[in-house]
C-alpha cells in the first residue's frame, strides 16, 4: 500500500519492484492490493493524507484513471441499492449485478468489468515492456562489463610492455656508462682526474630535504675531464649493483652498472661535461637475483664550477 502510494524511498521502491518483476506470486498480490486501493478510494475510506496521496501517486496513467471511474461508477450504483449496505467488497457486489434482473445494472457492471479488464491488460502489457527494458539494461551492462574487461586487459598488456621497455633502456643506460667508466678507467692516466671519497653515505633521505651541512660541495675546474667517486659499502649483500646520478629536479643525468671491490667499495668516474654544476644525488643501488632494484645509500653533493 505504501508503494502504491508512493511513500516509500527510492531504494525502498526499487528494491519491491524488482521483487514484483521477478515473483509471479508477488505480482498478483500487489494487483489484489491495486484492486482493493481502488475500492476503498472509490467508496470514501481513505483519509485525507491517503486520498491525496492516491491521486498524486496513483492517478498518473490513462488506463488507472479509467479503473478509478469505473469502480466509483459502480459504487454510485451500488450506494443507490440495499447491496451496497451488506460488508462484501465491491468486486463482488459487481458480479452480483451481472445476474441481477436490472438491465442498467448489469449494463453498468459489464462497463465496469470491461473497464477493469482493460486495465489490467494495460498493466500486463506494461509489465512486459518494463521486463523488456530491463533485459535490455542487463544485457547492455553484461556488454559494458565486458568491453571494461578488454580495455583492462589491453591497458594491463599495455603497461606491462611499457614497463619491459622500460627496463631494457634502464639497462641499456646502466651498460653505457658502464663502458664510459671503463674507458675513462683507461684514460685515468693520461687525463686530470678530480677525485672524492664520499664514503658511506645516507641510508635515508630525511623528510623536506638534505640540511646544507650533510651536503659535499665539489669544485670541478674546467681541466678535469673525469670526476672519481669512491662510494663505500658496510657489506656486499648483492649479486650486482647500479649508480644512478640525478640533477635537483629528480632527472636522471647518469647511470652505470658496477662492481665491488675488495675493499667494499665502488668507485665510479663520471665525464665531468655532464655535472655542469648545482645540486646532484648519487644513488646507490643494489640489483636482487630477481632484477629488482633496491636503495642501498645516497650521497648529496653540490658541485662547484671554476
């Protein structure tokens, strides 16, 4: 009674119409509760709240509208008899005047009961759309979880060739500077080497940045050609390892992979033309047998041109 009407909630509605759409049963008890609504309002035994809430929610089709003057047209003919005094509902009081001897009667009835039927026809063929649409609905919604589906998988697929690509310049990088280290390895004699040991480093970049003090500032003049860090290490727990130099800004300028030496630790020589001065972040970096990448230790510096 509350759905019809319309004092329910929108979940609350879409939840009982879902009910009725998939339950024969429930169906045609809410059709005995719409016959019984229409009866009490065309008899006066609503209240004030629920007669209004009848027309404003109720009265909002053709076909309800014709079962609604049906049903009080019979009710004025049944008022005006000493039927219409007995406690039966109106429905069967209409089918007691398609056996009555009064013409008009029966003639009444039988508009009546046309009238009904027409609209509970109506209804049914209503219901049919309404089941249709939904199909269609949860057909189309199939048919979008399905595309979504797709796409996740193209863009999976996607990424996971984005990231292989990835990986294979990271490495191509990481064995060009190798070869750089290892030719300015060979040049170190004949050429000026700017040489620092930076040590251990920081395990963990504090938050908001480095304090100037924890900060080595390096003067490169224009004679170095190549500039010699030595990184140490507490313990070699890695089967490879990769220096990976980036600028203020987070760009990469340099990556090389490395080896350790006896001494636990690393040295890296970088051409001097790619720290053209400001701020830089050596970042070492240890390779698991699963080719992950792991943060060992970092070394701020600051390098000065002269």
């Amino acid at each position: 009674m509350q759905y019809l009407l319309g004092e329910l909630t929108a979940d609350e509605r879409e939840a009982l119409e879902d009910l009725y759409i998939a339950d024969q049963e429930f169906f045609d008890r809410l059709l005995a509760t719409e016959d019984d609504l229409i009866d009490d309002y065309a008899q006066g035994r609503l209240s004030g709240k629920e007669s209004l809430l009848f027309e404003e929610n109720f009265l909002t089709s053709a076909e309800r509208r014709d079962r609604v003057r049906a049903a009080k047209a019979l009710a004025r003919f049944v008022e005006a008899t000493p039927v219409a005094r007995e406690k039966v509902s109106l429905f069967d009081r209409m089918f007691s005047y398609l056996k009555g001897d009064s013409g008009v009667m029966r003639l009444a009835a039988y508009a009546a009961m046309l009238l009904l039927i027409a609209g509970s026809v109506g209804m049914w063929i209503e219901l049919g759309r309404v089941r249709s649409q939904l199909d269609e609905v949860q057909s189309g919604q199939v048919a979008q979880l399905r595309r979504e589906e797709e796409l996740k998988e193209s863009l999976g697929a996607q990424q996971q060739a984005s990231e292989q690509l990835e990986d294979h310049l990271r490495n191509a990088q990481a064995e060009q500077g190798r070869l750089q280290d290892e030719i300015a390895k060979l040049r170190e004699p004949q050429v000026q080497v700017y040489s620092e040991v930076l040590g251990l480093g920081v395990l963990e970049r504090p938050r908001g940045g480095y304090p100037p003090e924890k900060i080595k500032t390096v003067e490169v003049s224009a004679r170095y050609e190549i500039v010699r860090f030595q990184l140490d290490l507490m313990k070699d727990d890695y089967p490879g390892y990769v220096v990976v130099v980036e600028d203020e800004s987070g760009q990469e300028v340099w990556r090389a992979a490395v080896s350790v030496s006896k001494r636990l630790a690393i040295v890296v020589r970088i051409p001097a033309r790619l720290l053209r001065g400001g701020r830089y972040n050596l970042v070492l970096n240890g390779v698991t047998d699963a080719k992950a990448i792991e943060t060992i230790s970092e070394y701020p510096i600051l390098v000065v041109k002269k």
